[in-house]
C-alpha cells in the first residue's frame, strides 16, 4: 500500500532520514518503533505528503507521490486518517463538530445523516452521550478515541498513528492499543503505527520496522523483531542500558 524507496530528508544540512527503505503491506498494521528523535514522525509525515523528500520515492496505493501537485496530492489524502500524538481537537469545538468537522468539509450529506454518522463512530470507540463535551473536559485517553472517532468516520483506507498512546498511564494504553486492534479488525484499513510502546506495540502488530540513525535496521514480524540478535534493536527492545549505546 506504500513504499518509500531510498527516501532521503535533510534540514539545513542534517540528514533526517538516508536512503530510507520501507514496504508497508496492505491491509496490516506495521508498527514504527526506534529512540526519540531518529525522525518516527518525519518519516509519517513523508507518507501522507506532508513533507516531501530530499531524494528518492514514496508511492501510496501504485502512485508516486513525491512530486505531486497539490491537487493531486489532496486526492491521494483522502484515503487517509491520521490520529496525531496530541489528538489535534479544536478547543473551541465541541466533541460532536470535531468529529463531524471532516464530514462537513469533503462531503454533501445533510446535518442528519452527518449526525448518524458522528454518533455512531463515537459509540463505536466507547464514548457514547459525550457529544456535547469541550476537549478541555476529556481525558488523555478519551481525547485520542475522539480522535480515532475523527480518523474512521470516512472509511480511510489507510490510517497513521503518531504515538497514540504518548502520555497515558499503562491501562489506558493497553485500552487504546486494544481498540486500534478491533477498529482494524473490523474495518481492514492498512494502519501505520509510530511508537515507543515496548513489548506492548508487538501485541498488535502485524510487522515492525526499527527506525535507527535514518535508516530501517530491521523489518519482520513481532516475533522476529524479539528475536533479533542486532546490537542497536536488541538494545532499545530490551532497554539495556550495559555497554556503550550501539549506533551502528
């Protein structure tokens, strides 16, 4: 569903991502795990045309998109949802028009079958008879399932995750990686998720690429990944911290 191949970005000189290579598959979810700052969210940011690279490819669904026009690019987004790190509500919105607000900017359905919809994709998340609640009244955790609610409401066929559990306590994690699990399972959605969340994240995941000084050290399933026997992956899975940080 999207290939980046020999992906390169440099800001101001300082080479984010380097000849980055990466197949994500069709209908599963591949998790993105690596240290902080190695450019996870960058790397995102590429998939869905927020920034484009230095060099090299990124091919969503047979087309490229990396030198698109922005007419072009818009339609290629529409078979995206993207739940951020920090959820990205409007606070001045209530739960209900933040989540009818995609619905209300790209289709022609009425104010009724909008609300439908609304209310039905917030049930689907457990957030039933909160449609009326201002962000500032919400939980961490009730934020990113409104946002998730957001992210649904239009049948995306892909969907990206910055971190979606940053800054929630272990149950509400397990809570929001349990429904990133069923949402998929029942709406087949190709998912990409980036996350510090270890052993956790291998839990839900279909494959896991580790993301490490740029490059993608290491690609497999869960259980691959666990059995890895390269110093830098064996070294964040685990979190040792004996011996001196491996950067190769």
């Amino acid at each position: 569903m999207i290939k980046l191949e020999n992906v390169t970005k440099s800001f101001d000189g300082q080479v984010v991502l380097d000849r980055l290579n990466l197949h994500v598959p069709h209908g599963k979810i591949t998790a993105v795990i690596g240290p902080s700052g190695e450019g996870k969210s960058v790397l995102l940011k590429h998939m869905i045309g927020l920034l484009r690279p230095s060099s090299g490819q990124v091919i969503v669904d047979g087309e490229d998109i990396s030198r698109m026009g922005r007419s072009q690019l818009n339609r290629v987004r529409e078979k995206f949802g993207m739940l951020f790190q920090g959820a990205a509500l409007f606070d001045s919105m209530t739960v209900f028009e933040n989540v009818a607000f995609p619905m209300e900017e790209k289709t022609r359905l009425s104010r009724a079958e909008i609300g439908k919809r609304v209310h039905e994709a917030l049930e689907q998340v457990g957030l039933k008879g909160v449609d009326r609640k201002y962000p500032d009244e919400l939980s961490g955790g009730m934020k990113k399932r409104v946002g998730l609610a957001r992210a649904l409401l239009l049948n995306p066929r892909i969907i990206l995750f910055d971190e979606p559990t940053t800054g929630l306590d272990p149950i509400i994690c397990r809570a929001i990686h349990q429904l990133i699990k069923d949402s998929h399972a029942r709406f087949g959605f190709t998912a990409v998720v980036i996350s510090h969340e270890i052993p956790e994240i291998f839990d839900i995941s279909d494959r896991v690429a580790m993301l490490h000084r740029g490059k993608i050290l290491e690609v497999g399933t869960p259980e691959e990944i666990q059995r890895s026997e390269h110093p830098a992956v064996r070294q964040f899975i685990t979190g040792s911290i004996e011996g001196p940080i491996q950067f190769v």
